[in-house]
C-alpha cells in the first residue's frame, strides 16, 4: 500500500463534441489534476481554449457576406443606412452590417437583451448605442463622479429572427443625441477596439517578456503607420490575462495546496497560445458538501472583477443550518459560453458528475447556452440577486430619485404569494414610478417564470430564492465586492472558506448538543422535528406549525381514501388546496412549498391535525435538513456506462473513501486516533495476505491488460 494513490479526479470523462463550438473531444484534456500543469500540456493548447474576442475590422465588410436585401457588400457600402426590411442570413452578417454603419456615422454601440420563444430559440435581438441609459450614480458622497457616456440616446435597431436563422431589420432609430465621433476618430470607439489575429499574438508575446502597456502601443502604431489605425487604445491593451509572474503564484498556490491535501482538485484552461486563461479549484471538504447539498447551486459573476482583471466566480450552495457553504470556485480570463463550458464540464467532473436539481445564475446567453449542454437535468433559474444587481444598472435614474423603489421591487418580488398578487402588484409599481415602456422591465417581466420565486414552487431550490438567504449571501460575500490584488485574494479567500466551516462546526455542535424546547412539549410531531432537524430547520417547522392553527379550512370531498380540502385566502396568500391520501399518509398541496424548500407547509400540517395525524411521517423528515446529514457519505466517483471497474479506478474509489472518513474524524482528536490505529492494523493485514496475491503490481498490470 506505499506509494501514491491516484486522484481518480485527474480521470474523468472526456466530453463529447459540442455542437456550435470549435471542441475536438480527442484533444481536450478537463482538468489538470492532481498535480501541476505538465510541460507537455503546457505547450498545446486546450481545444476548448477561450480565444480573445476579436470583432470584424469595422471599416470594411467581408466580400462574401451578401444579404437578402440584394445589396453586396464589398469593400465600401454605399449605402450603410439600415432601413426595416433588410435581411440577413446570420447574426455575423447583421452585427457586421450594423458596425460598418456604426464606423461611417461615428458612434460605438453594444448588444441589448434578447428575446426568446417557448422552446428556447431567440426570436428578436437589439443593438443600442453605447449611449443608451441613464447616467449611474456610483461616486461615494464627497468623492468625484466618474464621468458617463450615457445620454439616454435612443438610437437602436432591432432584428427579428425566424426559425430558419434570417436576420431581419424589424425596426431601426438612427437618430442621436449626442455628439458623434469625427473621421479620425473612429479607431477609438468601444466597439471597434479589435485587433489581428497577428497583432494579438505578438501583444502577447511582449507581454510575456514584460514590456508595459505604454511600450507595446507606441510599438503597435509604429508597426500600423500611425495611432489611427490601432483599434486598441492604451488601456486596453491591459487584458484579462493574468501577468506570467501572478499566473506563476497561483498555480504554485494550488500544487501546494495539493500537496498538503491530496483531495484538493484544481484545474487550469490553456489559451491557443499557451497562456493560462481560466483557473477552478475545490478541495474534499467542499465535494463532500456537494455530496450533501449540491442539489441547488448559484452561480455568481456579479462581482468586482479583481485588480488583476479576471471575474471571480464561486459555485455557492446553503447548507443543512441555512448557512452559506461553496462548493469551488474559478477565476476566468473572460465570460464568453467558452469559458462557462469548460468550467461548467470541469466542475461536473470534479463532483463525479452529480448535476445540481437547480442552478441559480445572472442573465446571461452565454451561461444559459453552456447550461444547456453540460447540465440538460439541471433547472435554470435567474438569482434574485443578480435581478437586483441588474436594477441598479438599468433602472438606477429610478433608483436614484426614488429611494424606497428599491424596497417596493423586493416587496413585489418576494412577498406576493400568488400569481395573481405578483402580476398586479408589478403593474402597480410600473406606473407608480413610470416605468411602462421601460425595456429592460418588460423584458424582465417577460422572464418572470425564471425568476419570480412564486412562479418557481415546481423546482427544489432549498429557499435560495428567499430575500433572508439572498441577503445573507450578499453579507457573507461582502469583502469580494471590491477589487483585491493577487495575494490579498488568496488570502481573504482562504479566511473567508475557514469562517465558513468553523460557523457550519460550531451549529453543528449546538444541534447535537441541545434540542430546543416545543412550544408544545407533548406534541409528538414537534418532538420528532426537534430530534431531527437542525435548530435552525426546526424553528422554521414550528413557525409553519403555528401558523397552521390559524388556518380556515373546509373539506370539499372525499373519495375513499383521499381527501381534499380547501383553504380559505389570506392577506396576499389566494386560496390553496391539499389533497391528504390516508393510505400512505402523504399530502400534496398546491402551494408546493414542500417540493422547492423540502419542509412541509403549514396547510399540510392543518390536514395533518384534521386527520388525527399527530407524529411526523419520517418520509416527509427531508435528511438533507437533518442534523446527521454527513452520516455515512463518500465521496466516490461513478463507473462507466458499462458498469465495469478496473483495478486502478477502484484503488482510487477506495481512496476517497478513505480520504472522507478521516474528514468526518478531523474535529476529534479522539476520532481521528481511533482512525489511524484503525489504519495500521488495516495495512498490517494487507501486508500478510496469502502468498497468491502479488502486491508488486503484476496482478494490477494483467487486470489492466485484460
């Protein structure tokens, strides 16, 4: 048994091509796990790498590129005026189209929001002008407004997509109201800083040899003949790349990592060029927490991107204490569907290919698109956090004239209970603070069934969506809203994963230690709740238990052995019904709070009581609310589809078995002693096995043969 035990983490399954992305499934290595990176793997790139965006040369349309309107564009259009009715065959050939128009007249524009038909496929599209908006507010009072290009422009054109993918022109507004961009500035534009595929690598490449920002663009408009014909301006040429020596400290910060803990698994994406463009990394603690509670998952890339310019974005779940735990997190060179499908695909396979009941994220085409190709079980929700981050960038002139807006939104948001309240309620606030024909809410509201926690009871989210678990979320991570250098980073992030645990330890040790006291001491449905919950599970029980006395209810009908009653409607709440089947003691009732939080609702505890049921069915006691919820986990990889296992996959399957036992020991000393004593006498008896068994690798080499 000496020797290194492989990680079967550095063994996961190779995914198949993608459709729409350049993926070639015999050249694509995952993750680089255990281990650092090898040279070898170093000087070829991933096949999925994320290359640098790079947009069309806007002064000039491709010769080939021919739309539907019969017009040919080829070099200079002389007509570059978009007019409703024009069509195009791709998204290429219309964003093309639009930024040769946008160059001529001298104005940056950006992609809008999208809409989307019942199955998935996009059906209009908008291109604003980088002006659109208001102004945002973010100065701290005393401190300098930084200055805004938002004039509230409404130039725009929107296109119209049919199911066979033609683009065409549904509306066009040319007009604006700002100044724009004289001819020998239009190399400045936001949306026209691009540069060559050949320009690109040698940035890159002085990059790498350490010449500044400054250097490498005076090299660039020496090399172009002049300022005006570098499409990148001196800040940009300062991309997401981390610098070689940060890059350096913190792939030596992982392998060290590993070193002290050989369950830690992290994995790093190579660009074309052979740079490190995405890192992820989790450790044994966090799978087995995946293990328990990876059944919902929210995926934040709200925040401040760091002062070395790459987003940081943590997988977060809640636990069986309502805490917040992560589950792993990533550093990303940029946030195209590229990178979101390699990280999605590692993570997946870090986890052992579990895929959550339920994924939280911010609006994005780009996450939904790589949602859809690695998690297909999974149910796509939008958080509500990121929904109030959004507001206060597109609503903010609202915000800022409207202090309690703000508090109205959430109210909307959270506190309407049916369907009916939340509709009216939005209408209402619409027009109390002048937002009908606003854009951006329309949309929203459009995507409700995304977001809305009273359109998403159909779902387990374990009350992610709840304004206490939002907002507790939002305190926990307060410390990365800012940006942080490299080493201040690694640092709060490993105080910050150390918290975490020792808070989830300390609830632990208060949950078994003492239980609390039922406000009826001689209920035995609330004496089995305490015995079983967390305390913090149980007060939420005997919350809906209490309440549940104060309900009206009639009994509508009875049908041998099912029975449904009807509950009369409260304050926002509309009327629900339950349906109680005496035969099994099961309930099903139309709020369904059971089936997205997993605790019962205070309409199924009334039937309960109705029906003389007065011990808590131990089908409806949800374990991963349980205070023994880590009893018995391992942490341990899925075979094949052919359901074999060879010799090394199963070493690796009794590895982590292993490695999740002493896990569990490692708050007691006593524990872990009784562990390791347990251990030697294990290897003790390994290494007096009968003489036919070869523990000199034969056998492990004729299995493996076989």
């Amino acid at each position: 048994m000496s020797g290194p035990v492989p990680n079967p983490l550095a063994h996961g399954p190779t995914p198949a091509a993608v459709p729409g992305l350049d993926c070639d499934p015999s050249a694509c290595p995952l993750p680089v796990a255990p281990g650092c990176v090898p040279d070898a793997v170093r000087s070829q790139p991933l096949a999925t790498a994320p290359r640098a965006v790079v947009e069309p040369p806007a002064c000039e349309l491709p010769s080939t590129t021919t739309s539907t309107h019969g017009v040919v564009a080829q070099g200079v259009h002389t007509n570059h005026a978009p007019k409703v009715g024009m069509a195009f065959q791709s998204e290429k050939e219309a964003y093309e189209f639009y930024s040769y128009h946008a160059r001529k007249v001298g104005f940056s524009f950006r992609k809008s929001h999208s809409k989307s038909r019942a199955d998935g496929t996009l059906c209009s599209k908008y291109y604003v002008c980088s002006n659109e908006g208001q102004p945002v507010v973010t100065a701290k009072p005393g401190r300098k407004q930084r200055p805004s290009i938002r004039s509230d422009c409404k130039a725009r054109i929107q296109f119209n997509i049919s199911r066979e993918g033609v683009w065409t022109v549904q509306k066009a507004l040319l007009e604006h109201n700002h100044l724009l961009a004289s001819p020998d500035m239009p190399h400045m534009l936001r949306s026209k800083r691009c540069i060559a595929e050949s320009d690109r690598q040698m940035l890159n490449q002085m990059r790498r040899e350490g010449i500044t920002a400054a250097d490498i663009q005076r090299v660039l408009q020496q090399c172009s003949g002049g300022g005006e014909n570098v499409h990148l301006l001196k800040k940009g040429s300062e991309n997401q790349y981390l610098e070689p020596n940060y890059a350096q400290s913190l792939l030596e910060y992982l392998k060290n990592k590993q070193l002290d803990n050989p369950s830690f698994f992290y994995a790093v994406q190579l660009n074309d060029d052979g740079r490190i463009a995405n890192f992820f990394w989790t450790d044994g603690q966090a799978i087995v927490d995946y293990t328990c509670f990876g059944d919902a998952v929210s995926f934040d890339t709200t925040f401040e991107r760091s002062r070395f310019e790459m987003p940081f974005a943590p997988f977060v779940g809640t636990n069986h204490h309502k805490q917040t735990i992560v589950f792993g997190a990533a550093l990303l060179y940029d946030e195209s569907s590229e990178s979101f499908l390699w990280l999605f695909q590692t993570f997946l396979t870090a986890m052992s290919g579990k895929q959550p009941a339920t994924i939280l994220t911010d609006q994005s085409d780009e996450i939904s698109k790589a949602i859809r190709l690695v998690f297909p079980n999974s149910v796509h929700r939008i958080g509500l956090h990121q929904i109030c981050h959004g507001a206060s960038k597109h609503v903010n002139h609202v915000i800022c004239n409207h202090p309690h807006f703000l508090s109205d939104f959430k109210g909307c948001v959270y506190e309407q209970k049916s369907l009916a309240s939340f509709d009216l309620k939005w209408k209402e606030m619409l027009s109390a603070y002048n937002l009908e024909g606003n854009m951006w809410m329309e949309n929203l509201y459009a995507r409700r069934e995304k977001w809305a926690p009273v359109y998403c009871h159909d779902s387990f989210y374990a009350d992610m969506m709840s304004a206490q678990s939002n907002e507790a979320r939002n305190s926990t991570f307060r410390k990365f809203r800012r940006k942080l250098s490299l080493p201040d980073f690694i640092e709060e992030y490993e105080k910050f994963i150390t918290s975490l645990r020792r808070n989830e330890l300390e609830e632990d040790y208060k949950s078994r230690s003492t239980n609390p006291v039922p406000f009826f001491p001689d209920l035995p449905m609330l004496k089995i709740a305490s015995e079983s919950f967390t305390r913090n599970l149980y007060s939420d029980f005997e919350e809906e238990l209490k309440k549940s006395f104060t309900l009206s209810c009639t009994l509508l009908s009875q049908d041998g052995t099912m029975s449904t009653y009807k509950f009369m409607p409260t304050n926002c709440e509309g009327e629900a019904c339950a349906v109680f089947n005496s035969h099994d003691v099961t309930v099903s009732c139309s709020c369904k709070m059971y089936e997205h939080t997993g605790m019962l609702c205070k309409h199924a505890l009334r039937v309960f009581n109705l029906s003389n049921v007065f011990e808590l069915p131990s089908h409806y006691i949800f374990k991963r609310w349980t205070k023994d919820v880590k009893a018995g986990i391992f942490c341990c990889r899925v075979n094949d589809q052919s359901g074999a296992e060879n010799v090394m996959s199963r070493c690796a399957r009794v590895s982590q078995k292993i490695h999740s036992v002493a896990l569990r020991c490692s708050t007691s000393e006593n524990a872990l002693q009784f562990l390791e004593s347990g251990v030697d006498r294990l290897l003790w008896e390994v290494e007096n096995l009968p003489s036919s068994t070869n523990l000199n690798g034969n056998d492990i080499c004729q299995s493996l043969e076989s």
